[in-house]
C-alpha cells in the first residue's frame, strides 16, 4: 500500500479461546489523522481485535498473526470512562504518574513544575481548562462528559500515536453522543490514528474515513466509509445497514375475548405521598400484544412492576382473568406467579453468574410447575433451542453468552412458566441493531404460534412499539393515549404522542443533523428515544 | 468539599449521643444490680455495719436521677469517684494503668499495619501460587489459635526453655520501656491473630482492586508495577481495613485482659480484673466508660478514613 505510513497495523491476527477462533485472519491499517471503524454486533470479534493494539487478549487465548504500533504506548477509552477512574485517588493522580515517567531526564529540583506543566497542557488540549480544579477531585465528583475527556487526556499526556475508543457512544442520549463525537474528531485532527470499535452506527458514519465490517471475527467488508455505507457489497454489511423496522401488526377483528389483564383506577406511590404513576383504566386481551411507550421517568417501569407483584404501593386495583391479583409477589400462589412472567432489561444481571444458563432456565418450570427436575431441562433445552440458542452454549455459565443470547435466554426463562402474559421491560435497549431486530422477529414469532399468550411491550424505542397490537402512551406518569398501534403510530390524537412519533424516525439515521436542528429542550426528548438515561441525570457537574 | 464538612460534623454529633448513651448505660447497669450496688459490693458474707457504710459512700439514699447527674458532672472534669476499696481516686487507677496498655498496644499497631498490609499485598499479587498458599495456610492456621494458648506456648518454649525473655513483667511496675525484653513476647501475642485477619481482608480487597479496569489502564500506560500496586490498587483497599484497625486497637487499649493477666502487666485489663474479683463498683464503671468512649473515638476514626478512600460509599451516619 502507498499513503502515508501507518501508526499501527495488523496484519492475518488470529485469536483463538478454548477452541474458539473469536478473530480469525483480520488485517488492518491504522493511519494517523485517520479515524478506522470496526463495525459489528456484539461477539463479532471487534473488541479482542481493539485490545490487541494494546497488547492485551483474553486469558489463555492463543495469538497468531502480528500486531506493529509505533513507538509511542495506545491509548484507551473504554465505554464507560468511570471504569478506569481510580474510585479511591483524585482525578489527578494517574495522570502526575505518566507525566512523572516523562520528566525523569530533568533536574530533580525542576521535575515536579514540568511534570504539573504537562498535565495541565493535556487537559487544556482536551477541552478541560478548569484544570487545576478538577485534578483534586474524585472521579465521582466529574460529570460523565468530563470523565470522559480526563480518560481521553490521558491518551493525550502519554503522546499516544494510535487511541482505540471502545463502543464510546453506545446507550448515550443524542446529545452525549454528538459531544463525543466532536472530540474524537478533534483527536484526529492532532493526527492521532483513532480506532473506533461500535455498533452505533450514527458514530461511525459521523466520524469513520475507512471501515471494516465484522462478523463471527471475520472482516466481511471494508472500505473508505462513503464507499461502505453508499454501495455495501456484501450481504451482512447491507443487513446491518438497513433499518426496515418490524411490520405493524393489525388488531384482530370480530369480537373480543374477556380480557386476560386488567388494569383499574391504579395509583402508585414511591414514598409516602409521590404520586408517580396514575392508570385509570387498562386492558390486556389474550393473545394480543400492547406496548407501553414512554420517555426514561414517564413511569412505564413502574406500571410493569406493579402488574408483575414487584412494586406494592398502590391504590386500584390488577385483575387477573377478573380476579384481583394480590399486590405482593409473596401474596401470589405458584399459579400466579406462572400467570405473570417479568424480563429484565439488564438481562446479565438477572442471572447468577456461577451457574449454567440451562440449569437456571429450567429451575422455572421445577419451581412454578413442579416438573421433576430432568423434565424440566429437556423442555428448557427445546424452549432455548427454539429462540434459537444451541445446547453447547446454554449448558455454560452467562458471562460465556452474549447480551443478546442472554437475554433470549432470560425469555426462555420466563416463557417455561407457561406464562398468560409476558412482562417484557426495555428488553431490546442496549443491543445492537442487528440483535435488536433478531429480538423483535422472535417476539413477533412467540405471538403468532403461542396462540393465547400475552406480551406487555415497555419501551422508548418506537421500532419496538411498531410490534405491537395496542399501544399506551405514558407521559408523566399519565395514560396520554392508547388504541390500536396503527392509530397511534400514523395518526396520534394527543400532541405529546405526534411529538414522540415523529422525529424519531429520522434520529435513527442521523442524530447528528437533527440533535443539531433542534432546540435544547428538544433534545433531551430526542436523546431519551435514543435510548438513554436523561442527560440532566448524568452530567451532575453542571458543565453545559 | 461543603459535604465532607457537613458529613464529618454529623458523625462527630452522633459521636457525642453514642458517648451520652454509654454513660447512660452504664449507670442504668449498675442500678440494675439485684439488691443494690451496697448488697452486691457485701458479697457472700453480708454485713449489714459494711453494707451500711458503702451506703453512706456511694450516698445510695439519694433519687437516682441526683447521683447520675453528679456522676455525669464529675465525669465531665475527668471525675471518676472514689475506689471503694481503697478510697484512691478511680482517676489515679486508670491513668496509671492507661500507660502499659498504650504502650502495649501503640507497639502492636506500629508492627502490625506494615505487617498485615505487606503480608496481603504480597499474597495478593501472588494469588493462587505458592507464595500466595503459604501466606493464606499460614495465617489461618495462626489466626485459630487463642491467645492464651499461643500466651503459654510462647512463654514455655522462649522463657522457661530457652532462657531468652523473661516469662512475665512482675517486677518492673509500669515502667516497661525501661525494659524492653519483658515486651516481646506480649507483643508477638498480641499481633498473632490481628496480623491475620488483617492480612487476609487485605488480600481479598486487592485481589478485587488488581484486577479492576483503572489498575489495567495505570499498567496500560506504564505505571511501575509496586507503584500501581501500592498507589493505584492499595487505596482500594484501606476502606475496609482501616474498619478492621479500629476494631483491633479498640480490643488493644481495651485492656487485653487475657494477656495482661498471663504476662502479669498492670494495664487496664489488670486493673478491671481486680476491681471485679473486689467488686469495687466505682472503678468498674469509670472503666466502661473510658472503654466506650475509646470505642466511639476510633470508630469516628475510621469511618472519616474509610470515607476518603470509599468517597462514593454511603457510609452510616
């Protein structure tokens, strides 16, 4: 190749765990001033290949290939820059530590003032000029954005030629998003060589000049961005791509059957006297599918937990099959507990980490349906091999699984309650699109052959929604409208719901013009139907 | 910085209340006595003439309430009463005895924090190789033996055997300084088991703090490897330590009754067991409420510590 001379480059790395080649045969070429996106789902290799620039694999793998960077150490930024924030030291403390390192040449007298000179220069070059100020504080002191830039100081003091940037914008809100990327790109423009391993593909557009598509830790396509993203030659490449969201499903028609799930005059309360959630009146039919859509606050979390027994400060009343359902998990006998199934959103944790993902998805159908225990995991293997999860990887432990098969799983877990209706609470926020997709075409798969099942859909994200047969808006903790998802989707009556309903569409392809186009208030709506905790909640330091 | 402040003057008033109530307490458990302090102080043979007389001393007829608040106003100006026994002031027994048990325990503490800290420093960075096992079987093999067994050994095996220590410090008063070779053994008994409790939350602390993101990125970014393990991953670990230290010294200062009865130093721990055996109420109770307030003292200590070094943790106040 002709240009200029890469700052790192790797060249057929293969990486092989347990038997498992994880990255197999990938080359690539890190330029300075050049930003490099590895783009793929989770499991797809994108990471192991990052860390290899830093030198750093998975325990016992086995390397092949060879990994060049140029003189000067790699700079990281991981996803969440608090992990590598000492929680016990100041903020300054790793950072008067590399800079000690580089004035050991100097006269003993002289060290300290450089070394301080060094690390006040670095964090003036990453946008942080309240310096001094910031390096006594703890990590947890800073807001996210500030802690992101330290990390990205550090790079900066260590004259790092080459900086990977692990999924840095991945479950941030728009505005996040559009920070960080300005400051890669500011990076870049020092001519740094910057490695961005995301599924977030808004990012990658924004900020890629070249781009290399993964899958099962292969380079599937790769290419100048433009190129890429304009004409993608292969198959996975234009799979990833494409953003042709799940069908709108229609009501069925003729008359209903009695409703399965009711929802009546129900209040909850947080603390004594918080109103947090007011549902008048709601109805789940069986066999139907009905989305609960809201902004992070608007109470949607909270309404599932009160249906599921997990939240017991309520007035009003949920019936089931027209009989009340006690308020407590602990009121409700094994058949109501079967009746009402909750997936989590953060699927990992709802599992223990030092058990095989069989055993725990089978121990449902021991402890709600008293099956013996060898029954109960052949039917959790069927179930887990139905949405799609083969037997070798079910039978290891969940840190093994990705976060999409683990939250499949956690669905295989619920489902072998023989649940009539199925509580599903932000299950496909933080997988990536393709995942993501998967999700929703399994879900749609468990309405049309479990024929009587119910699905309570809570979400933010619209693709989602556009499963469902009915759709509640929540704002504030109020039912704003709800009716057929066709309805509320192509013709929302409340003003809330239009706003809700019609930017977001465009915001999936390119937060960056419309986050940019909009007002401030606008843009903490947007950032929330991306997908993020409120930014007003993450940046405590008040740095806007 | 405004919530440290306010953090720190919170703790320091629950202090205060938790002082109050050990005062409280104590008083309310010698008025709980069967009978009266004078009937329990009669013992086994009562004498109405004695019983009468403590009485009159410990001014027994007056309303509860009066003598709590005169007790409570002397202890204000480090007033402790009077020894029924021998009619010195409780104040002269305990500062005499406060001076061998300080010095007793400031030396466990002096050895003991580099002790148990490099011992868990060192294990941890050899996690599950033989460094690592030898360390661990070790100090949980020390740390199940009682102190008055390790007490005998030592005194059997060192004084009565080998001659080289004397086996206990009767003779030298308080002065024990003057007197080092009379301190060894006490010492080494005393340090047995805190080494290892302190040793082993050490390891497990810097086990978790080795192998964090942030000791990644200092190692990432060539930080030194004692440097990323004493300035990065220690820290991590001083929160819970520095809880553990509080109750160790609390235990120290308390008196180590069973060390200072084996090797026969007037401490505290002495003077308690004496002023028991002659049922001498006064001193028993200027004894727990010196004990109770060293308690509290420390614990402030170590929470405002475990604060700097947990700055997220939620730490009750």
């Amino acid at each position: 190749m002709s240009g200029p001379t890469a700052v790192a480059e790797i060249d057929g790395l293969t990486v092989e765990v347990g038997g498992r080649r994880i990255v197999d045969g990938v080359s690539l070429r890190v330029l300075p001033g050049r930003v490099t996106a590895l783009v793929g789902t989770s499991g797809s290799g994108k990471t192991t290949t990052g860390r290899a620039l830093l030198g750093e694999f998975p325990a016992g793998a086995r390397v092949g290939g060879s990994v060049r960077v140029a003189e000067a150490r790699v700079g990281y930024v991981p996803q969440h820059p608090a992990e590598v924030l000492n929680p016990a030291r100041r903020v300054g403390a790793l950072l008067h530590d590399i800079a000690r390192e580089q004035v050991r040449g100097l006269p003993r007298p002289r060290r300290r003032g450089a070394a301080r000179e060094r690390v006040l220069h670095a964090l003036a070059s990453a946008q942080l000029p309240e310096g001094e100020a910031l390096l006594r504080r703890f990590p947890h002191q800073l807001s996210g954005g500030q802690q992101q830039r330290v990390v990205l100081a550090q790079a900066l003091l260590l004259g790092a030629r080459v900086v990977v940037a692990d999924e840095p914008t991945t479950g941030q809100d728009a505005l996040t998003r559009r920070r960080v990327v300005g400051e890669l790109a500011a990076v870049a423009a020092r001519g740094i060589g910057v490695v961005l391993l995301s599924h977030d593909l808004a990012t990658v557009r924004a900020l890629a000049d070249e781009v290399l598509v993964m899958r099962d830790g292969r380079v599937v396509e790769s290419g100048p961005a433009e190129r890429v993203w304009s004409a993608p030659s292969h198959a996975w490449t234009r799979r990833l791509l494409s953003g042709t969201p799940a069908p709108v499903r229609r009501a069925p028609e003729g008359p209903r059957p009695d409703a399965v799930l009711q929802v009546r005059g129900l209040r909850a309360r947080h603390r004594p006297g918080t109103e947090v959630l007011r549902v008048p009146d709601l109805t789940v039919h069986p066999g139907e599918c009905l989305a609960v859509l809201g902004r992070s606050g608007s109470g949607k979390t909270t309404l599932a937990r009160c249906l599921a027994g997990l939240h017991r400060t309520y007035g009003g009343e949920v019936l089931l099959d027209g009989a009340v359902l006690p308020r407590s998990l602990r009121d409700r006998d094994r058949g109501l507990l079967a009746a009402v199934q909750y997936v989590f959103q953060d699927a990992r944790a709802s599992f223990d980490e030092h058990r095989p993902v069989l055993d725990q998805v089978a121990r449902t159908a021991v402890r709600l349906r008293g099956l013996p225990a060898a029954r109960a995991r052949a039917e959790a293997a069927d179930v887990l091999g139905s949405l799609g999860l083969a037997a070798g990887s079910t039978a290891r432990a969940p840190a093994l699984l990705s976060g999409g098969e683990l939250q499949r799983a956690a669905l295989a877990r619920a489902l072998l309650a023989r649940p009539r209706v199925l509580v599903c609470d932000e299950i496909t926020s933080g997988l990536d699109t393709v995942t993501r997709r998967d999700l929703l075409d399994l879900l749609a798969g468990l309405l049309r052959d479990r024929g009587d099942l119910s699905l309570v859909l809570v979400t933010h994200d619209l693709d989602t929604a556009r499963l469902a047969d009915r759709i509640a808006v929540l704002d504030a903790g109020e039912v704003v409208e709800q009716g057929p998802a066709r309805d509320v989707l192509t013709a929302p009556a409340h003003p809330f719901t239009s706003e809700l309903v019609l930017p977001a569409v465009d915001v999936q392809v390119g937060a960056e013009d419309e986050a940019a186009a909009v007002g401030g208030e606008e843009r903490h709506r947007l950032g929330d139907l991306l997908g993020a905790p409120d930014p007003a909640e993450r940046d405590t330091g008040g740095e806007l | 910085m405004s919530g440290l402040g306010s953090w720190a003057a919170r703790r320091l008033l629950l202090g205060g209340a938790q002082t109050a109530a050990v005062v409280l307490l104590v008083f309310a458990l010698t008025e709980a006595l069967p009978g009266d302090a004078a009937v329990a102080l009669a013992g086994d043979q009562p004498d109405p003439a004695r019983i009468a007389a403590v009485r009159e001393a410990m001014e027994l007829d007056r309303p509860a309430h009066e003598r709590l608040a005169d007790w409570a106003g002397g202890l204000l100006h480090a007033d402790f009463g009077t020894s029924l026994v021998s009619g010195r002031p409780v104040g002269a027994y305990l500062s005499d005895a406060f001076g061998p048990t300080l010095l007793l325990a400031s030396l466990t503490v002096v050895l003991l924090v580099p002790a148990g800290v490099g011992l868990g420093v060192l294990a941890a960075r050899f996690e599950g190789r033989p460094v690592d096992r030898l360390v661990s079987a070790v100090t949980l093999g020390v740390y199940a033996v009682p102190e008055f067994a390790l007490g005998v050994l030592l005194v059997t095996v060192f004084a009565l055997r080998l001659g080289w220590l004397p086996p206990t410090a009767v003779g030298y008063g308080t002065d024990l300084l003057g007197h080092p070779a009379a301190l060894v053994l006490p010492v080494l008994v005393l340090l047995s088991r805190p080494v290892c409790s302190l040793c082993r939350l050490v390891r497990a602390s810097m086990i978790d703090a080795l192998a964090s993101p942030y000791v990644a990125q200092a190692r990432r970014y060539g930080v030194a490897g004692a440097r990323v393990r004493y300035a990065h991953a220690l820290p991590n670990a001083v929160a819970p330590a520095a809880q553990q230290l509080a109750r160790t010294v609390d235990w120290l200062l308390c008196g180590v009754i069973v060390v200072e009865a084996l090797f026969v130093i007037p401490g505290l721990g002495t003077v308690l067991m004496n002023a028991v055996a002659e049922r001498d109420v006064p001193v028993v109770q200027g004894l727990a409420v010196v004990f109770g307030v060293v308690t509290v003292v420390l614990n402030l200590g170590a929470d405002l510590v475990a604060h700097r070094f947990a700055p997220r943790a939620e730490v009750a106040a």
